[in-house]
C-alpha cells in the first residue's frame, strides 16, 4: 500500500533543510494524489439505471465517476462527505423524475385486453369483457375520453393503481388504447386524394353522405381543410326519409375507423352513436356526423334523415 512517504517499509535517507523550506506549503506537482472513481451505477438501484428518460441518462453521464484529490487525511473525510451529499441529491433527483413521469411511462405488459361491451358518458368509464379475467370498468382519464372509443372495440389497458374486486370490478386507466393500430390509407397515383366518398345505407338504399372536414398526411406534405361545421352542412342537407328503428350502416372506402355522432341543433352538441346504429323511434329530423380515421388522415361526413 502506497503512503505519502513512499511504499511501505523503504526508508528514505534524512536530508538537512532550512526552517523557510520545511514550512514552505508543497508545489502542486509535489502534492501527492489519490482517486477515488464511484460507480454510480453500482449504487442507484437497478430498476433507476434501466430506466431510458434522457434526463436520467444525462445525469448517469455526468455523474458516473467521481474524482476527488487530497493531500491530507482531513481533506479526504471533507471530500467523501462532499461526494455523499451529491450522490444523495442525484438519487433524489432520479426518484423525482421518476415520478413525475410515471404516467408515461406506461408501455410494456398491459393489464387487460377486451372488447368494450359498454360507455358510461357519465362516468367517463368503459365496460370491457376480458375473456380472461372478466368484465371490468376502466375509469378513463382526462386524456383518453369515452368519444375516442366504440362498441365492440377491442382494447388493451395498462392500469393505475390497484384494481377493484367488485362485480363487475374496476380500476382506473394509466393508459387506454386500441388493440389494433389505425388502418393506412393507401395514396393513389402518389397524391393526396382530393374527392373521397362515403355512403349510408338506409332500408337498403344506398345514399351519398356530404363530405365536410378533411386532412390527409403524406410525410412532410399535409392537406387539410376547414370546412363547414355538420349543422351548416346540415341546413342544405335533403333529408333522407327513415323508417323508425331501423338499422343504417355506413361505407367509406379503405375500411376506416369509424366513429358515429349525432348533433342537436339546439345546444349545439353531439353525442355518440353505438353499434348498430338505429333510427330513433321518435319522429323528428336528425343530424349525424361520421368521422372517418387512418393513421395518415380523417374525413368528416354529415347527412340528415327524417323520421314520419
């Protein structure tokens, strides 16, 4: 083991010097150095090095080795104590970012998977049947609302927290999505489409539904439009007559996701339809918005129906 005075059992020859030179402080190139490298990796537990947010990289990076010089056995316990405090602040930091990011870092084995049987639009909650498990209400957040989801969709959830032996049970959603990616929409001709058709069927007639809203997005290129809202396109709209409870279905081409809504003039407001959709059994005139969606783009369509 090394020692200021050299290795250990060697004994150097005295040499004379003068008072001014025995008190005189040492160069620095004399100054003897030792090291001491930290892993900070062999310290912070596992699961926070498996981690991969860029700030925790950032402060692995920054702070992986520790180097401390001291001449003396004061300076060293002065460092060490030095080198604690900020490893004790970096872990802090690391378990901060941690949590403040939990809710998105959600990926990885999912909790459930199910075909949504049910919406609550009052709970903002969806009732999925998991063929493993089970029915379960999955209490959605703000970010996920019951509007982006459908009947008969297929689902998986990552759960917050602890889930709810209940009959049915239930659990709050960490996150919600659907078990199947958007279809593609497939550009012809290496262009954006600039007419695209969408039809409903009613007593088996076929009617053509008027495009409102589009955007296609191809790459960089993004063609979009913001066109009349459905109850504009609505007052211009020739009704469709409808037999009360009948079924009506809706074709767009490229098999989308579809979502149905149907408006009210009044309030200005729409809500969802489920499936099948079903003329009301009430005589009026109804407004019904479908909304198209591809990965690459959505479309708007708007028609009327008249229920005698």
């Amino acid at each position: 083991m090394k020692t200021p005075a050299g290795t250990a059992g060697q004994v150097r020859p005295r040499r004379s010097v003068s008072i001014d030179a025995a008190h005189r402080p040492p160069a620095e190139s004399e100054t003897p150095r030792t090291e001491i490298n930290i892993s900070i990796l062999k310290i912070l537990p596992e699961f926070v090095y498996s981690l991969k947010q860029p700030i925790l990289i950032g402060c692995f990076f920054m702070s992986c080795n520790f180097r401390l010089e001291f001449s003396s056995i004061q300076t060293k316990k002065e460092g060490l104590k030095q080198m604690k405090r900020q490893l004790i602040w970096l872990v802090l930091i690391c378990f901060l970012t941690v949590s403040c990011s939990q809710k998105e870092v959600f990926k990885g084995e999912y909790d459930r998977k199910g075909i949504i049987t049910d919406i609550d639009t009052k709970e903002n909650r969806v009732l999925i049947d998991d063929k493993k498990h089970g029915l379960i209400w999955i209490k959605l957040n703000e970010i996920d609302h019951y509007e982006n989801f459908n009947l008969g969709q297929e689902v998986v959830v990552w759960v917050d927290g602890i889930i709810s032996q209940t009959v049915p049970a239930q659990a709050k959603a960490l996150h919600i999505e659907s078990a199947t990616p958007l279809p593609e929409l497939v550009f012809e001709n290496d262009g954006v489409p600039s007419t695209f058709s969408g039809f409903v069927t009613i007593n088996q007639t076929r009617y053509k539904m008027q495009r409102g809203g589009f955007e296609w997005r191809k790459g960089n290129q993004v063609q979009q439009t913001d066109a009349a809202s459905p109850l504009q396109i609505a007052e211009k709209f020739k009704a469709i007559d409808a037999v009360q409870n009948s079924r009506m279905s809706i074709e767009v081409e490229q098999e989308p996701t579809l979502y149905v809504y149907r408006w009210d003039a009044e309030t200005e407001s729409r809500e969802r339809e489920g499936y099948p959709i079903v003329v009301p059994a009430e005589k009026g005139r109804y407004i019904y918005e479908a909304i198209t969606l591809w990965a690459n783009g959505e479309v708007s369509f708007t028609f009327v129906i008249e229920v005698n």
